[in-house]
C-alpha cells in the first residue's frame, strides 16, 4: 500500500512545483495548496498506513493501552500543518489579488517594482 | 575600604554614560551653561581616580569586577594600574575641560545637547578601554569608542565632507578592531588567559609560541589603525571635519592614544622580541617623518597639528617598540606631555577660528593685542612642543634623546629621525603660536576679540599643567612617570629627569634640534611651497586609495547582487528547485542509500485506489484546465480526495479539517479568480515547459525515493506508543490527537492559532489599505524623488 501511496504521493509533489515554475501567480498559488497537500501526504505515509481503526481510545485505562490503532502522531502534526496552510494560502491569495489591482498584471516577470530590470548603480558619494 | 572601592569605581566606569542620558535635558533647561554642570562628571572621576595615585605608586594595583557570562568565564573586571591611571586621569581631566570649552565652541548650536551626549559617552568608552582586565571587554569599549568617534566626526552630518570623513574613521579603525579581536581569542585560544591582569603576571612564554608572529599581526592591526600609523593615518587628519572640542579631545589627546595603549600594554608579554624592536620603530620613525612632513605643507591650523599628532603617535610607536627602560620611560613622558600641549593647541585653533572667523595661517596675523590670554597660552603650548624649558616637553624630548642615544647603527638612524621629526614639530608650533599673533593686523581680522572664559579655560588649565608637572617634576615622577613606566616595562622602573639641565648628549642633540628647527622656522614657507610641488607630483596617496577601496566594493557588491538576486522569481523557483531535488538525491547516491524496488501489494482494496486515481486526475486536471471554473473545481477534486484518502486510513480528525479547509478555499478562489478575470492558462513555449518538467519530476522523484527509504526502515514507536499509552491515563482523553494537540503539544497549538490570526490580521489590512489614486505605486518608484 505504501507504494502506492508514495507513487501518489510522487505525482503531488510533480505537479505542484511544476506549477510554481510557472509565470503567473493565480498558477503558483494552485500549486501552494497542492504542495500543502503533498507534504501532508508524506507526513501521513511516513508514519506508516498501518489501521482502518482510528486513534481513538475505548473503555478503561487498561484496555486501553492494549489497543492497537492508527499512528497519532503524525496525525496531530497535519492537522497543525492543514490550518497553518490554508491560512498561508489565503493571505497569499489576497495579497495577489491587491497585486494585482496595484499592478495590473499577474505576470511575475512584469511585478518588478522593487528590483526594476536596469537597476542602476547606486550614487557613490557619501 | 578595600570591599567598598570596586563597586565605587563600577559605578564611576558607567557615570559618563548616565550623564550622556541627562546631557540633552540639562541643555535645553540651561543652554551652553550645562556644561559647567556636566564637568562636575568628569571632575568626580578625576578626583576618584586621584584617590587611586599614592596606592599605585607604592607598586600596588587595583582591582575589581563582576562575573558577566559565567558559562563562557568571561568577566566585567577592571584592572589599574600605573598605565591605566595615568591614561584615565588624561581622559578624565582633560575631558572635563573639553566639555567647558565644547559650551563655549557650540554655544546656541541646536544640537549642542547632542554634542555633550556624545563626549560623555566617548568619555565613558575611553575609560572603559584604559581600565578594562578582561579581552572581551577591552574589545568592547575599543569599539564603543569608534562608534562615539563616528558619530562625533560626523557631527555636522549635513556636510558630505563630515560623512565621508566619519565613515572613513570608522570603517579604518573598526577595521582595525576586528584584527584586534583575532588578536585576542588568539592569545586566548594559545595562553588559556582572558584577562590582561593574568596575561601580564603569567609571564607566559607568548614570544616563544609559534602562533606568536599571527598574534603580532593581529595586534598591531588594531593598534597601528587606531593610533593612525602611515600608511593607514589618512583618517586621523580626515577627522579633523569634526568641531574643534572632537579634536582637542579624541583626536589628539585620548582616542588616537588607545593604540599606543594597546602597545604598551602588552609590551610586557609580546615585547623584547627582533619583530617587536624592529617592526614598531619603523613604521613609527617612518610616521613620524611622513607625518611631519605633511604637516608642513598645510595651512589650516587644526590640520597642521592633526599632522603632527600623527607623527607624535608615530614617535610613541617608535619609543615603545625602541623597548629599553629609558625609551619606555621617554614614550611615558611624552605622551603626557604630548596630549597637554596638543589638547591646549587645538583649543588655541579653535579660539583662533572663534575669535577671528578663519584658520589659514596665511590670512592670520596681528591678533595678540586682541586675544592676549590665547595667545599666552598658545606660546607656552608650542614650547613645550618644542621641547624647551620650563614645560613639560622638554622633560621628553631629553629622555627621548637619552634613550635613543645608544652605540650601534640602528639606535643612531633613529636618533636622526627624532631630531628631524622633533625639529620640523618645532616649526609647526610655532607656526600655530607665532604666526596668527605677531606681525601687522591684518585688515579683515578687525572685528578679532578673546573669547569667553568656557573657551580660554582649557588651553590655560593644560599649559599652566605643562608648566606645573615639571617644575615639581619629582612629585610628577612618583606619582606618574614611574608608576606607568613600571607598568609598561614590567618591571619597577624609576624616573628622576628634572628641569636642571644636565650637560651631556642629550643636551646636545636638544641644542642641534632646536638650531635645525629655528633654520627650518625661517624657510616655512618655502617647505611649505616645495611639499605642495611635491605631493602634486606624486598626486596620489592612500587617501585617494579609500576613495577608490569604496567605489570598488559598492560597484562590486552592485553586480553580486544583479547576478544572486536578479529580481525574477521564475529563476529564484528553478534554482529552489533544483537544489531540493539535489540535496536529497547527492548524498542519497553517494552514500548509497537508495531505497529497495518496492514490492507490489498482493491485495489493493479497490477504493483505495479509486479515491487515489481520482485524486491524480484532479492534479492533473488543474495543469491542464483551459478556463477557471475547470481549475478551481479540480482543485477541489484532489483536495476532496486527499480527505478521503486520511478517512480510509484512520484519520477522522484529518478528514474533517481537509473537508472544511478545502471547501473554504475553493469558495474564496472562485470569489477571487472571478473577480480579477483571470486564466489559468500558461502561455510560455514548449522548451520552457519540458525544462520545468524536467526540473519537477526530479524534484518529485526524490521525494518519492525518501519517503520509500523512509518507509522501509524500521518503524520506531516511541512516541507514538507513549502517546497511546498515557493519553488516557495522564491526560484523561480518548481521542488521541485531539490530545496530543490541546495537551502534550498545547503550547504549539497556541502558536498555532497565533499563525492563523496574524495572517487574518495581515488579510485584513490588505484589503483596508489602499492607495489613494494620487499617489500609487508609481509614487514609490526610488528612482525619481528623494533618494
């Protein structure tokens, strides 16, 4: 099953940071949720894809540390990681979407207000 | 009385720097009359360390401090003795006259307030320099006292001259500062010491290590660039942009000193060696003579004596590194004398400047009926410059004379720098005390008058002390010449020269001198046009060079920059990237670590992979939509299928959050994508495609080979067992996760939800923000406008 799952795992990662190489930014920004989703994955898979049952205890103390479930660490870690990211996503999201308004453009080639092509030398008075 | 004293002198240590707090207050309640209140911190610190003097001539030394950062044995100590005292009752003295004369020279400035701030300020550095016991310490007030230096040059901070010349000290003996610091973690390192007061007592066999000669170039780094030794003494007359108060005080009586400091106090254990007796006299004989030199061909006063103040630290250098008991006792003798009557005269310069409105010798002439009190102290200043008797320069000259008047070629070609370099510092005294009084009034100096007490106080304090350390010489002697000579030889060294001339050598060197530079006072002009002719010829000099030094590293780092940070966020990601993919496939394949070829599973449950099929065609679907509504909605495909796939394998929890989060995403991108019209589309050429293809693939491959690596090694449960085993019974939950991040992790969950409300801070003032339409971005553009 891991195999698989790295495979899947494989085609996230492709995927997302093809994206990124990419010139617009509404496409970089695909791609920071499905890299999200990519790391997520990994995480999850490197924590072993062992139970259906989840991580969750039943009865008294002593039955409990008999159970065998799903791994929680990881778990606890993407849940984290999901929160954190999406709201990465959406302050990149707004700040593209005032980019683009200030702007005009979502080409990242023509955003170069702060680093202008024919930078000139900076005065070498004192 | 002995447990009482260190706190008292910590407390005196940080005085200056409480002052430099009240400084502005004062000044705006009092104007230029705050100065007679902010004296009173330099005169508590004399009379504190005048409390120190008979216990330290009996040979005994005072110590004191405070553990600073234990874990690395590193103290705030104090350390003084002979050397230390004299060196803090000159800064402390002669400070409290410099901020009397500092209310007078900026009277009604603005930033006079400022100005006091940063003279106690330097003062406070300057005096932690002299009295430091550990390294460290040492090299922090080192450098505290470039940075007051910095800020005190570039007082007048609208002048282009007053920067450059600020920033040129700065960056030379800051500089020399960081060679100073390797100097000492070298000997730290070597010696196992951190303290000068262990150093000194050690008597460790520094001069034997092989790591002497590194630790002899470093020192001397720090030492020859603070105390302005050709070729690095360009900054030094550079300095001279600061007001007159600056330079009477830092660059001529205490700062400029530190090297010699440096030197004399380390001459003990780096001393006595060929490099050290070699070494120091040259590039001291050969300052000395550069620096007068130069000196001549000026016609502004103040940087006719910042010349000669380079070749007297020059003459220092040479003495000290000369290292007989005679000499040492000499470069002591001189360097109180020096910074009295060259304190006094920049002084006189000032009041020269103040009282006649310019300091061109050869505008200057008549003013001694109108400022008769400057010009007595400005004659008995350039006498005792010159060596003459009855002032404390001539005590100098004759000990220098008497030490370097020794058998052997090397003594004699020193003996003969001396006497030129002694010879043309006659002339140039005199030129300053002579020049702008005598002779015919001239007609635009009319309006010249004495300026007020503040401002004559201090060249008539310092000359009236020339003049009093050597009639009672003996006193002088007990309590400073011999005690700081002893301090620099190391061993216990007595003075006895007097004002009653001895007939002998030295007397007749003094008297060839003294000839050479009357002859030489009759030809000043003549020097004067010759050096101009000459220095034209050669037009270039090192300072220049820092001109150059500059332009050659704002150029350089210009491109470095252009070529690392090209302003394309395309090539910032390929490189990213590649180096991602590189990282983790290199040593992977160097170290032979790849994983096994997986095993196909006999058994897939075909929901497993049909969520897992969906969501890849979700993935790809979103590369290759042609309009928005294809890409968000597949976004929404892989997104919901990542949800599914944490609910198969156990993940409830995941799966909510997924679910939500996706859901929520995929209404604010089709909000934002429909509002701004835009297409997903990628419209760049093929070859820009395959190359990122390429790049994405690799990357995705080594993720793919880690997390296979990872996932056939063996599985180590620790944690996860510890979580399962006392979330219960600990913290009382059934829900593993939800425990694991309300308890055992609480504190990164806090963090957490502070993540998420400063991004929904930062939304909100996002969207708040604008603009007005007037001044849009284009308004920001750094190129038009104020730079």
């Amino acid at each position: 099953m891991e195999a698989l799952m790295t495979l899947l795992v494989g085609i996230f990662f492709a995927i997302a940071i093809y994206l990124f190489l990419s010139r617009h930014i509404i496409r970089i920004l695909l791609g920071v949720t499905i890299l999200g989703n990519a790391v997520n994955l990994l995480i999850f898979t490197s924590g072993r894809l062992t139970q259906e049952i989840p991580p969750i205890l039943s009865g008294n103390a002593a039955a409990a540390r008999q159970m065998v479930t799903a791994n929680p660490l990881p778990q606890a870690l993407i849940l984290t990681a999901i929160v954190i990211s999406f709201s990465f996503f959406a302050f990149l999201l707004v700040l593209a979407y005032r980019a683009y308004q200030e702007l005009e453009t979502d080409d990242i080639e023509e955003m170069r207000f702060a680093e202008p092509e024919n930078q000139q030398l900076p005065p070498l008075g004192y | 009385m002995q447990s009482t004293m260190p706190s008292t002198t910590f407390m005196v240590l940080l005085l200056p720097f409480f002052a430099a707090l009240f400084a502005p207050v004062l000044t705006r309640l009092f104007k230029h009359n705050a100065a007679w209140i902010l004296a009173l911190v330099p005169v508590l610190m004399f009379a504190h360390f005048c409390g120190f003097a008979t216990q330290i001539s009996e040979g005994e030394v005072v110590t004191g401090g405070y553990r600073w950062i234990p874990a690395f044995n590193v103290n705030f100590s104090w350390y003084i003795d002979g050397l230390s005292l004299t060196f803090a009752l000159l800064i402390t003295g002669i400070g409290a006259l410099i901020v009397l004369y500092s209310g007078g020279y900026l009277k009604g400035h603005a930033q006079l307030g400022r100005f006091f701030s940063f003279i106690l300020m330097f003062m406070g550095s300057m005096l932690g320099l002299v009295t430091s016991d550990s390294f460290l310490m040492f090299f922090v007030f080192w450098e505290l006292t470039s940075i007051t230096s910095f800020l005190l040059i570039g007082f007048d901070n609208k002048r282009e001259a007053s920067r450059r010349a600020a920033l040129q000290a700065l960056v030379v003996t800051g500089g020399g500062g960081l060679f100073l610091l390797a100097g000492l973690l070298l000997i730290w390192n070597v010696t196992g010491i951190s303290e000068m007061s262990l150093l000194l007592r050690s008597g460790s066999g520094l001069s034997d290590s092989p790591y002497y000669l590194a630790i002899f170039i470093l020192v001397l780094g720090g030492a020859f660039t603070k105390s302005a030794q050709f070729p690095l003494h360009f900054w030094l007359p550079n300095a001279m942009e600061a007001p007159t108060p600056v330079s009477a005080y830092l660059h001529s009586a205490t700062m400029v000193k530190a090297g010699v400091y440096l030197l004399m106090r380390l001459n003990p254990v780096l001393g006595d060696t060929v490099v050290w007796q070699t070494v120091l006299p040259l590039f001291g004989g050969t300052t000395l003579i550069v620096g007068t030199l130069l000196a001549i061909r000026q016609t502004d006063l103040k940087l006719m004596l910042a010349y000669t103040t380079v070749s007297s630290l020059g003459l220092l250098v040479m003495l000290t590194g000369f290292g007989s008991e005679k000499a040492i006792e000499a470069a002591v003798l001189y360097l109180v004398a020096h910074s009295m009557f060259k304190g006094a005269l920049f002084m006189v310069a000032g009041l020269v400047d103040h009282g006649a409105g310019t300091r061109d010798v050869r505008r200057l002439g008549g003013l001694m009926a109108a400022m008769p009190i400057t010009f007595a102290a400005a004659i008995a200043s350039a006498i005792s410059m010159a060596g003459l008797p009855p002032f404390f320069g001539f005590l100098a000259k004759e000990e220098i004379y008497a030490a370097l008047w020794e058998p052997g070629a090397w003594p004699l070609l020193l003996t003969l720098v001396a006497i030129v370099g002694n010879g043309l510092m006659f002339v140039i005294g005199f030129v300053v005390a002579l020049k702008p009084f005598l002779g015919p009034r001239k007609q635009a100096l009319s309006h010249a008058h004495e300026g007020p007490v503040l401002l004559w106080l201090g060249p008539v304090v310092l000359a009236l002390a020339s003049l009093g350390t050597a009639l009672f010489s003996s006193l002088t002697h007990h309590l400073i010449t011999s005690p700081m000579s002893s301090a620099v030889a190391g061993t216990p060294v007595e003075a006895h020269i007097s004002l009653i001339p001895h007939i002998g050598m030295p007397l007749l060197l003094s008297a060839i001198t003294v000839v050479f530079g009357i002859f030489a006072y009759r030809q000043v002009d003549r020097l004067r046009s010759t050096m101009f002719r000459l220095l034209e010829t050669i037009g270039w000099g090192p300072d220049q060079g820092f001109d150059q030094f500059i332009r050659g590293i704002v150029r350089l780092s210009f491109r470095v920059t252009r070529i690392i940070h090209s302003g394309s966020l395309e090539t910032y990601m390929k490189i990213i990237f590649i180096l991602v993919a590189l990282t983790i496939l290199v040593p992977m394949v160097m170290f032979d670590e790849l994983p096994n070829l997986p095993k196909m599973p006999e058994s897939i449950v075909r929901y497993d992979l049909a969520i897992m099929i969906i969501a890849a065609i979700g993935l790809f679907s979103v590369v290759l939509a042609k309009d928005r509504l294809t890409a968000i909605v597949s976004l929404g495909i892989q997104g919901f299928a990542v949800a599914l796939i944490f609910m198969l394998f156990g993940a409830p929890d995941l799966s909510f959050t997924q679910f939500m989060v996706e859901t929520l995403s995929v209404v604010i991108l089709a909000l934002v994508m429909t509002r701004l019209k835009l297409t997903p589309t990628d419209h760049r050429p093929l070859h820009e495609k395959i190359i990122d293809i390429f790049i994405s693939v690799a990357a995705a491959t080594a993720f793919m080979l880690l997390l296979l690596k990872t996932v056939q090694v063996p599985f180590d449960p620790t944690l996860s067992d510890f979580f399962t085993r006392f979330s219960l019974s600990i913290a009382h939950g059934a829900n593993i996760v939800n425990v694991i991040l309300v308890d055992f992790r609480g504190t990164d969950t806090w963090g957490e939800i502070a993540v998420v409300m400063v991004a929904g801070l930062a939304i909100l003032s996002l969207i708040r923000i604008r603009a007005r339409p007037a001044e849009k971005i284009a308004a920001n553009d750094p190129t038009d406008g104020e730079g």
